[in-house]
C-alpha cells in the first residue's frame, strides 16, 4: 500500500512540532513525513520541492513576528497554492490573535463578550471616562491567561491606556508558579539543557515581544469557571477550568463531569457552520441558558491525559444520530495529535 505523504510545517520552536512526529510514526505504516521548516529563508523550496498530500500545522503562539509569518506562508501555501492542511487555514489565523478573533466572531453574528478595539490613544481615554468596570485587557497575543489584566479601577484603565500608547505592554513570561510543584518542574527543567535552553528562548521571546499603539478592551464576565470544549475530527470534549484569583485561563484547576448537551450542541454548531477539526473553543455561560466565547484556539495546552471524564473514566463525546454518546476511552493521547492524524488520514483514505 502507498503510504500518504505529509509534511509537518514547524514553527519557531525546535520540539514544538514533535507531536505531530509521534503520531506519524505510531502510523508509519500508513504515513511517510518530512519536516520543513516554515520560518526558514527556503521555506517556500523544503516544502514544494517533493510531494506532498497534506500540510500537518504547528503555529506558533509566542510572539508577534512569528505569529504573522507563520499566518502569511500558510496563506500562500493554502489559500493560494491549495495545500489541503490541518488544522485548516481559516482555524490558523484566528489563532492566537485576539484582535483578528474579536473582528470574526463579530462579523459572524457569534455570541462573545463585547470587545473594544483602539489604535488611537484619544479613543481609548474616551472610552476610559465611561466603561463600566472591572473592564478585561488583553495583549494581542499569549495563552494561558499571560497578557490578560483585570483592571478595577478607572484610575489602573486610565494607566494601563498610557502604558499601552507610550512605551508599551509586555506578556507575562517564565514559569507559571501558580501552577504548583514549581521546584520539581524547575528540576527537570535545569536536568536537561535542550529543554532548559528552549524554555529561555521562549521566556525571553515573549518577553522581546512588546504591544505598543493598539488595545483591546473586553466586557468583564462574572464567572467562577469556564468551559473548554474541544472537537477533534468527530470526537468532542468538554471540562470545567475553575477560576484563581480573576482568572481560569491558565489556573490548571480542573473539572471534570458530564457537561450539559446544550453545550456540547452549541460547540458542534459552531465547528460545523465553519468547517472547523481542531479547535477549542473557551465559553462563558451567559446566565439565560447560552454561552459566549472568550476565545478559540486551533492548537492548545493539555496538562492532564485526558480532555474529559465521567466518573473518573476518560472518554469522548460522539454525536449518533442527534442524540451525544459518551464513549470510554484514551482520545486524547499525545496532547491530542493522534486524533488529529486520524482526521487527516480518515480525509485521505476517503478520496
């Protein structure tokens, strides 16, 4: 049997693309890869020199530059050379950008905390006279809950607004202590010098990374947890982030239990109207029975095994014929790549 030829388009970050490597080679029966290398000057020749039936993507989240060229040779390659990838172009670009997200979500009548753009310095103090308060401050850019302020008082939005338009705001980088056991990672961390060398070039590019002349206000939504729902091809997931201190974002406090079907509905409403294989999609409930996006994201974190248990047994929701079936199982082994392989190979085998 011919083997399916993939290319895996890395990003900035030398091991950030090794998942996508795992899965192919516990398919290496079925898929043959190459690695090209998108941020490279001959990006262009290592991925259109041999064939290839599909792009396996692995934007970037850390900082503006790469995010931007990373977005722009993926659209010359997909939107204009008509690469099939995975996740999708449309997924790609709304990724990691707040400010693009805030404009499609609106354009697409999709429900989501009322979000403020400023280019103008004059504009953001007009609105700073008036906002109601806590107003949400986001950097363009930063997963995890990094770049995100709650600002209380008219006085921190006013300062915040100054910062912005004068020397600029940074994301917050190094590690996450909140996240417990912070003596333990940073031993594994210091044990290994690639790992150690990767995690300075990421703190360090993040903190290069400054957002100055723009800013991005959101309507504050009371909550003590959002949902992150996720679908992977036709494998849907839902848990509980609980919320330290103002934010869920980045808490790494979990929950897990059977989430309502009007969620589960809602997600695979929106995944379908788009086209959308890969995508996790952070909900606030609106407290009238529906939900509001804060954000989406093609590619993303995954700190526990799993995405979803019921009873303590990890699984999956499937739809079967409009009613959700929760299915048992390891769906989201190697942070969910193996899934997504399946997806691609699933597309291929069907042509």
């Amino acid at each position: 049997m011919k083997k399916h030829e993939l290319v895996i388009l890395a990003n900035e970050i030398k091991s950030d693309h090794e998942p996508w490597i795992r899965a192919c080679e516990k398919r290496a029966a079925e898929v043959s890869y190459r690695v090209a290398d998108l941020t490279s000057a001959g990006w262009f020749e290592e991925v259109t020199a041999q064939p290839a039936e599909f792009l396996l993507v692995k934007p970037g989240g850390l900082s503006s530059r790469f995010k931007k060229l990373y977005d722009e040779r993926l659209t010359i390659l997909a939107g204009r050379m008509n690469y099939p990838c995975f996740p999708s172009l449309d997924e790609v670009l709304i990724h990691e950008n707040k400010i693009f997200q805030s404009y499609w979500l609106k354009a697409e009548g999709l429900p989501h905390p009322t979000t403020y753009v400023f280019y103008h310095e004059n504009e953001a103090a007009g609105f700073a006279r008036t906002a109601k308060l806590p107003v949400v401050a986001k950097l363009n850019i930063g997963s995890s809950g990094k770049g995100v302020t709650i600002l209380k008082t008219r006085e921190e939005l006013t300062r915040y607004i100054r910062d912005i338009f004068s020397g600029g705001k940074r994301s917050r980088g190094g590690p996450n202590l909140e996240r417990g056991q912070w003596l333990q990672r940073a031993a594994r961390v210091f044990s290994d010098r690639d790992l150690l060398r990767e995690r300075l070039y990421k703190y360090r590019s993040i903190q290069e990374d400054i957002q100055t002349g723009f800013i991005l206000f959101q309507e504050y939504v009371p909550h003590d947890y959002e949902w992150r729902a996720v679908r992977i091809g036709d494998s849907f997931f839902a848990h509980k982030k609980l919320k330290i201190k103002d934010k869920a974002s980045g808490s790494l406090i979990k929950e897990y239990l059977a989430p309502p079907e009007g969620l589960l509905d809602f997600l695979k409403e929106v995944t379908d109207r788009f086209g959308f294989r890969s995508m996790s999609v952070d909900l606030f409930e609106d407290g009238k029975g529906s939900y509001l996006i804060n954000e989406m994201q093609c590619i993303f974190g995954q700190s526990d095994p799993y995405q979803t248990a019921i009873e303590g047994k990890a699984g999956r929701f499937v739809n079967r014929s409009g009613m959700w079936v929760f299915e048992a199982g390891d769906f989201a082994s190697n942070q969910c790549f193996d899934l997504r392989l399946d997806h691609v190979i699933g597309i291929l085998t069907a042509e």
